[in-house]
C-alpha cells in the first residue's frame, strides 16, 4: 500500500523508472511517448546529457544558499539570459520554484508597486473566464475555472472576471475580429469602469490559454487592446506564460507574437523542463524602479526562491534551446503537428476545432458539429481518451469544462521541442484511436 497523497486517491498510478528522449518508461517496461511533455513541462525530453550534466556539476559545487545571504552564479547568469530574451522593458526576474508561486509574486509585486508611488487604493484585479493561473489561493482567485475554484470561493480574494478571447465560441457569426476585439475590450472597459479605475491594479491573462481550454491563442490585436484599455487607467498589464511561454509557441516567450510589452510577466514549466522545479515572474524597469528607490524591499520570499540547482538547471536548459536552434524547429514541426491534426481530425464529426501555435495544439471535442453542441459532462469523454491513450502508450492532456468550467473536452498537446516528425506521426496516431476508443464508450454508454 502506498503512503503518497497521490493526486487521485483511488486509482492505480503506474510507478515511472526512466526517462528517454520523449518516452517514460514505467516499472513493468511500458514506454509511453510523452506527448503533453507532463503538463508542457517538459520541453527537452527525459535526459538531454547537458542538462544533466550542468545539474550533477552544480550539485558538487553548491546545492544551496539562502538569498537572504547570497546571490549565486547559476541564479545570476539565467536572469541575464532571461533578461536579455525577454519583451522589451523587462529588466529583472524574481526566481520562484513553480507556476502558482510565480503569479503570486506579481500579484503581490502589482500591489506593492502601487503603494510605493502612492496609489493605495489600487486593490483589484481583473482576469478572464476560462483560465488557469495555479493552485495557491491568490493564483486560483485570479484563475476563472469554475470548477477550479467552486469548492475554495468563501477562501478567494475578489477578482473580476471578464470573457476569455475564444473565438470558436465568442465569436458571433460573421463577426470581423476587429468586432470581436472591439467588444471584449468593451467589456474589460465596462468591469474596469465599474471597479473604478483608481482602484484596479492590473488585467492578468494568458497569451495562449493552455490547461482550462486546450491551446486558444487570441485573435490578432486583441492584446494591443487590452494594452490600450491598461494605459488609459495606469494599471499593469500581467502575463502569465507558465505554460505558453519558453520557447513553446516558437518564440521564447508567447507575447512576442501579439505585439504586446507586459508590465510583469511569469514563466516556469519549459524554464526547467522539469529536470529541477523553478519558476520566475520577470519585472519591468519601471516597478523595479519604484520599488528599489521606495522602500527597496519586496516584502515577499520563499526559502527555496532562486534555488541555485533549479538555475543551474533552467540555465543548461535555455543554453541548449538557443545553441540547438530549438525555436525553429518548434515552428517547423509545430506547423506540422498543426496540419497533421487537421488532416486526421479537420473533418471529424466530434471535434469541433484544432488549434494552437508552435508545439502548444488543441483540439475541442464536440458531441455535435453544426450546434457545437459538447459531449454530456457526466461522460467524462476527457478522462476516457486520457486513458485510452495511456492504454496505446502515449500521454496527452485532456482537460473537462472547456466552455464553462463544466461543460466541453479539449485535448491539450505540448511535445517536447525535440520531437520528430515520426513522432509526431505516432502522436497523432494514436490520439485518433484513443478518441475513437473513448468516443464509442461514451455512445455505448449513451445507448
Ligand atoms: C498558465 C498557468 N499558470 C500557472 C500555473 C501553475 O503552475 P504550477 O502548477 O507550477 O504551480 C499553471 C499550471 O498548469 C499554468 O498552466
């Protein structure tokens, strides 16, 4: 009998051994083609030999010293590749060990901004519907996943919350995106107008929503208008790349392809490719600024925050996407995963939609084209394919409550960068025949 809280209680989890390129290969010698990269996490595969090699050095060197007493080389060196990298106007990174920890420390860096150049009354947040910014309780009050947050909202901070941009279902039909952009930004003024706009510190958002809807990228403009909707009032604009961002989209990070400057903006999954835990919120000069010449503190921190293994790690890993060229090929190859799931499921009866950009692709299951009706809930059509693809030997994302938090399955894939097309083959192979498998469980029960 296990002792671990294991994530769901009643299942049996097959133990993981080893990992090779892009498979895991579990205790019993089943090897399955991580195709979701965990939770596009891991974005070099299982044991790139630089990587490893960085980590053990580091390991002999130095695993650990408290920031409170010093900096280190490895946490030193990343912020400067980070830094260089990043959008323009961000100038320094706030190390982390995950997602959720990253957004807390924006979220608490926006407020804190505002009381350093006098503007206390700034309290709220705006988010949208529909996404996912982690599990700690400021992160999951920012987040809009209805079934996410049910059971915690008496715990959650106020947040508003305003439509996600998701054109297969907002968009009304005929509708130019210049409309649709129009009326979300409409709709961020009105909630901004309601709040009062002295009181609202900042509009958070992923650049392409990953967990919750499975790979939705915004239509082009809409963040040069969320921009503009943030300038008018003095708020923050705060991206959250936890999942998108590090190269997953084919540029490091997923905002350099909506033409949009974040005044704070997260990173962790693909920064460590899983080989150590870390994260990162990258701060713009201007909240540095008003911080180092106020109080000269953030008044926040963690014991393990810039962990010198999890840099040197994150380090190794950012050396070897930029001296392999990695970003190129995630656009080559991603354009191909693209067309190859467009060609096995353009057509589908029951999916609805592909979608994504660089190795970040979804797909919306439907139970009806015309009325993009979804599959009944209490199916649970996205835990089915989750495990009819397992049972094929491949590991995908399938997430529930696409369009609502309740209602709607997608199916989320972010291969590692290192894929090949004959991997993509297989990837796309055997997700056919798990949704196939799942989907005529589901009529079976159905009958
Ligand atoms: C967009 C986004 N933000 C934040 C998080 C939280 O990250 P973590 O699970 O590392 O805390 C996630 C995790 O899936 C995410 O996808």
């Amino acid at each position: 009998m296990s002792h671990v809280f294991h994530r769901q209680l009643g299942h049996d989890y097959p133990v993981a051994v080893r990992g090779e390129g892009i498979e895991i290969v579990d205790r019993d010698g089943r090897r399955y083609i991580d195709a979701s990269g965990g939770a596009a996490v891991s974005c070099l595969g299982h044991s790139h030999p630089r990587v490893v090699e960085a980590i053990e050095a580091q390991l002999e060197k130095l695993p650990y010293a408290h920031t409170s007493f010093f900096t280190s080389e490895p946490s030193e060196a990343l912020a400067d590749v980070l830094v260089a990298g990043a959008p323009e106007g961000i100038d320094r990174v706030y190390f982390v060990s995950g997602g959720s920890e990253a957004m807390e420390a924006a979220l608490k860096m926006a407020r804190q901004y505002f009381l350093e150049i006098g503007q206390p009354a700034r309290r709220h947040f705006v988010a949208r519907w529909q996404s996912y910014h982690g599990n700690t309780l400021g992160a999951l009050a920012t987040g809009g996943n209805r079934w996410r947050r049910q059971q915690f909202e008496p715990l959650l901070v106020d947040v508003a919350h305003v439509s996600p941009c998701y054109p297969y279902r907002g968009k009304e039909p005929g509708e130019s995106d210049e409309a649709y952009v129009g009326r979300l930004a409409a709709e961020l003024e009105a909630t901004v107008q309601e709040l009062g706009p002295e009181t609202v510190i900042a509009f958070v958002a992923e650049p392409v929503v990953g967990a919750t809807m499975g790979a939705v990228p915004a239509v082009p403009g809409y963040f040069q208008a969320v921009r503009e909707v943030c300038d008018r009032h003095g708020m923050l604009l705060i991206l959250d790349e936890v999942m998108c961002g590090m190269g997953r989209t084919g540029t490091l990070f997923a905002c350099e392809q909506d033409g949009v400057r974040p005044d704070l903006v997260t990173i962790a999954k693909g920064l460590g490719a899983g080989y150590q835990p870390i994260g990162a919120t990258l701060v713009s000069r201007a909240i540095l600024e008003a911080i180092r010449d106020g109080s000269g503190f953030f008044q926040h921190g963690h014991t393990y925050m810039a962990h010198p293994m999890a840099c040197a790690a994150g380090l190794a890993v950012q050396r070897a996407i930029a001296e392999e060229q990695l970003l190129g090929r995630v656009k080559i190859r991603g354009a191909r995963l693209h067309a190859m799931l467009e060609d096995r499921f353009g057509e589908h009866p029951h999916v609805g939609e592909v979608r994504g950009r660089g190795l970040f692709q979804g797909i919306e299951l439907i139970a009806d084209r015309a009325s993009k009706q979804p599959f009944a809930p209490e199916h649970r059509l996205h835990a089915r394919i989750k495990a009819e693809a397992m049972a094929r030997g491949l590991l995908c994302y399938p997430a529930g409550g696409t369009i609502d938090g309740r209602r709607g399955d997608h199916v989320l894939l972010a291969p590692p960068f290192i894929v090949t097309d004959d991997d993509l083959d297989r990837i796309v192979d055997r997700l056919g025949q798990a949704v196939e498998g799942a989907i005529e469980q589901v009529s079976r029960a159905a009958a």
